[in-house]
C-alpha cells in the first residue's frame, strides 16, 4: 500500500512542477507583452494577473506539499 502511494505522490509532484513551469512561462509571456504595449489594454492586464495569480497558487501548494528540488 505504502508503494502505491509513494508512487502516486510523486506522479502528482512532477505534475504540479510542470504546472508551475508551464505557469511561469505564460506569466513572463504575459508580462512582456504588456511591456512592449504602447497603449493601455484593460484585458492585457487581466490576462497577466489571472497568469500570475495562477503561478502564485501552485507555488503556495508546492509549499505546503513541502515540494523541494530532489
């Protein structure tokens, strides 16, 4: 039984680091794109917030799972 969930764990860890990576990527996206924006775009800014709102949520939950770098 304990195998079972050892394995199941970190099948779910290396789940959410690829969320966080993948994330990332669209959160740093997101930011330069609204960099190199000449005007202002209100769904620019959402995107980015809902991008970085996303990331921060995964790393809250890898801290809590005490997920560190094996």
């Amino acid at each position: 039984m304990f195998g079972r969930k050892a394995k199941l764990k970190k099948e779910f860890d290396e789940r959410l680091r690829s969320l966080m990576v993948e994330t990332k990527e669209d959160w740093e996206k997101a930011k330069g794109i609204e960099r190199h924006l000449h005007d202002y775009d209100q769904e620019i800014l959402v995107r980015r917030k809902i991008a970085e709102s996303k990331h921060f949520y995964l790393f809250k939950e890898a801290k809590i799972r005490k997920l560190g770098k094996d």
